[in-house]
C-alpha cells in the first residue's frame, strides 16, 4: 500500500437501465499510436460522474485517453440511472439514488467492463460523489475488480460534519462516511489509491457553510478533506471542484498514476471526420436523471464561427426512440455546430458548440430550464453553461456579451452557469460567450416563443 503524502502542485486555473446506458467515447488510433502501447497496456478504465452529472463530462478526458493512444475498448463512462443524491440515504425519494443504488449500477459496470476486455481487474476514476460509489464498492466486497482507484474532488471527510442529517451521505460524521473512514487506514488494502484535491478553490471543501447555503454556520471541514489516510494525496494548486476531475492538469495525474508513465501528449489529436451522437434525458421536477426521453427532436446546424448564424440547412435531424438515442451525425472537426433540442414539455434549446475535434458517443442533451418569473420581462434569454468547471471571478477570463456576469460571484468558483436576458428588440443578434479561450457566438432566440439559447464550453 502507499504511503499518504502531499505534493503541491501548481497548475491551471436500476441496473439493466446503465448498463444499456454505458458508452465508450474513444475512437480507433493511428497505427503508431496504438501499437506503441500494445506491449504494455494500462488497465480497463471505467469513469464515474458526480452528483447529477452524467457521462458526457468524461468526454475531454476520453479524448485525451485516445490522443495517448488507450484503445476504445478499454474505456467505458458509466451514466448512473438517477445521479442526485437523496436528502436521506435511508428514504426512498423520487428520481434520486442511494448510496447502494449507486454501488450496485457500479458493480454490474465493472462486470461489463471485465467481460469485454477479458481483464481480471479495472481502474475507476471519479468525480466528486462518484469517488464515493468507489470506495463503497472496493469497501464491500469488490476490491478485488479494482487495480486503482482515482478520486477526483471527492468529500471524503463530507461537504459537512455535524451531528445531524446522520443519514445523509455527504455528512462526515454521518453514517456512511464514518462506515468508510473507520480504522488507521482509510482505503481498502489491495487497491491503489490516488486523491487528486485543490488548494483552496473547492467549493465543497470550504470551513464556512456560505457556499453550501448556510453563511456564517462552520462545515467543521477543510480544503484536505478529500485526501485519504493511505493513499497518494495530490494537491492540484488553484482548481475548481470540477476542474480536479476534468481539467487537463488532472488528465496527466490520472493517466500517469494508472499507466505508469507520462503521457506522451495532452493536447487533444483532432480526427479528420468526426461522428457524433448522444442521449436526450430530462429534469423531471427539477432532478437531472439519466432516464432517456422519447420523442424529442434533434437538430443540428453548422454555423458561422463569427456570428453564430446558420451556413446551410439542418446537416442532422432525427427524432429519439424509446432508449432516447439521436444520431449518428458526421460532422466536420472545424465546424461550429448548434443543436437545436425540441424534447416534450420543455423549452426548444438552441445549443451552441465549439468545433468537435474527435468523434464522440456521448454528446448529451438536456432541454434548458423552464422560463421563469425572472424572464418574464426578456425578449431574449441566453445561458452561458460551463459543464466541466466552475467560472471563477477574477482566476478567469468570463465575459458573456462583452461583460462579466452579475450572477457570477466572486472569489471559491461556485457558478456553473451565467444568463443574459435580452430586452426588446435584440431578438436575433449574435452574443459572444467568452471563456478562458474559447469562444462560442451564440443567438438570441425569441423567449415568446419558449426558446432558450445555450453557449455550451467544451473545455
């Protein structure tokens, strides 16, 4: 077992249904590419998202994976059933799971992955919550499926530790976290542990209960709660709680704790054609599920980079089946794309992407949420939606038309997502949605008419 240690590291700012649900995003290497590691292949990976995250987040990832030369079938991305945690391990609540939900869908993953690729035993890699479906999973019985365990942000002293809640999951005195915590060591012998954390910019490592919505009420937790006794412990300098698990500077740990070695690249390896498809899911009552949506509608354009507006008719349209599929859809590596989502009882989301550089399988689609009393007065509502990092005020550069957000606070990144809402009269112009160095020109899109626009970051 390795020793604990901490390295500061200065970087960048039901069970049938997921495994019918699990998609490998990694797509067929150059010759060189693949045949360098033939010899000496790391193990299977198995990725597993976050509290109501799905598998697309992996997507950058995978494609760092495949730029490094990991076969396609040899990583899968689990999409858990419903990802949102309950309120009360121990209650039943509607389109959200338990702690044993989520290690039973785990289980029967890494059995599929072992049934492909014929290994005796597979690395897990996660984000967040997911970090706790895997220690729960090595802790009970399947320890001897996992060759390494990578936890990615997770609150493994809790995002809280306090005498009540005892049954919630993320509660560091609760519970199941005291079930996984006990003894001298906190992993599970046979297993290497990795925990990759922030210096200070996690949210949910935070002594203060402000960023959990109770300001002034101390968490009786701080920024090491994600590190574990027994394992390698990394610091990753000023990351977001997203960024730990999705951000270039983790890809190079994940991969060089599993593999055993550097990687030969970071940079992603554009393909020449690139095929793309998805899964449409829905919020029922608010809660992200995984649960597939039949009936919806995709489209997809190819659009001016410059202005957002559409070069030529719909390259794409199909309508989702009962397993809530769309595409396959080729398209070109430097084109800019919107999707236009027409899914039942939601509003028609126009989704704009940067160019796609390699082929993907989990390219996900969520209708926006509903207008509300806040957009009452909008001709035009535009979201700028950040899926794998926080926008962190001033660590960053985050400009929707031209300004930094209003609703984007301050200091620990804690904002996802940034709306503008468009007066009268500016119906139809292009917004630019600016991040770091990516830049997407969104449209504004009539809201009387119940569309919502979407600039989507890919990094």
């Amino acid at each position: 077992m390795k020793l604990s240690r901490r390295t500061i590291l200065q970087g960048a700012a039901s069970v049938p249904f997921a495994i019918a649900s699990l998609r490998s995003d990694v797509l067929a290497q150059s010759a060189p590419m693949a045949a360098a590691l033939l010899a000496d292949p790391p193990p299977p990976i198995l990725f597993v998202h976050g509290n109501g995250d799905y598998d697309a987040l992996w997507m950058t990832t995978l494609w760092r994976m495949e730029s490094n030369g990991v076969a396609r079938d040899r990583m899968m991305a689990i999409n858990f059933t419903d990802p949102l945690a309950r309120s009360d391990d121990k209650v039943e609540q509607a389109n959200r799971s338990s702690t044993e939900d989520q290690r039973r869908e785990l289980a029967a993953a890494i059995a599929e992955l072992k049934r492909r690729t014929g290994a005796a035993r597979v690395a897990l890699v996660g984000s967040s919550r997911g970090g706790y479906a895997i220690r729960n999973l090595c802790k009970n019985g399947g320890a001897g499926d996992v060759s390494h365990a990578v936890l990615c942000g997770t609150p493994n002293h809790g995002v809280f530790a306090t005498d009540d809640q005892p049954n919630n999951e993320f509660n560091g005195r609760g519970t199941f976290l005291r079930g996984l915590n006990e003894g001298e060591s906190e992993v599970t012998p046979g297993v290497a542990f990795l925990t990759l954390r922030s210096d200070g910019m996690d949210k949910y490592a935070q002594s203060d209960g402000r960023f959990i919505g109770k300001p002034g009420t101390p968490t009786n937790v701080t920024v090491e709660g994600p590190e574990l006794r027994g394992a390698t412990n990394l610091v990753l300098g000023a990351l977001d709680h997203r960024e730990v698990a999705f951000h270039p500077r983790a890809f190079r740990e994940i991969y060089k704790f599993i593999a055993g070695r550097e990687p030969a690249r970071i940079a992603i390896v554009p393909e020449t054609s690139v095929t793309l498809s998805g899964l449409v899911t829905a919020t029922p009552g608010g809660a992200p599920t995984n649960r597939p949506v039949a009936g919806a509608i995709v489209d997809i354009f190819r659009v001016d980079p410059e202005t957002g507006e559409r070069k030529e008719g719909a390259l794409h349209s199909s309508r989702t089946g009962s397993d809530g599929r769309w595409g396959p859809a080729q398209v070109d590596p430097a084109w800019s794309l919107e999707f236009v989502l027409t899914s039942p009882d939601a509003p028609t989301t126009h989704i704009y992407r940067s160019p796609f550089p390699r082929s993907s399988e989990v390219v996900h689609l969520r209708p926006a949420r509903p207008l509300g009393p806040a957009d009452k007065d909008a001709d035009a509502v535009v979201i700028m939606s950040r899926p794998r990092g926080y926008f962190g005020l001033p660590r960053d550069v985050v400009l929707l038309d031209g300004n930094e957000p209003a609703d984007v606070k301050p200091g620990v990144p804690t904002d996802t997502a940034a709306t503008l809402r468009l007066p009268a009269g500016e119906v139809g112009r292009n917004i630019v949605a600016q991040f770091g160095e990516e830049r997407i020109v969104a449209r504004a899109w009539p809201a009387s008419e119940n569309r919502i626009a979407i600039a989507e970051l890919t990094y």
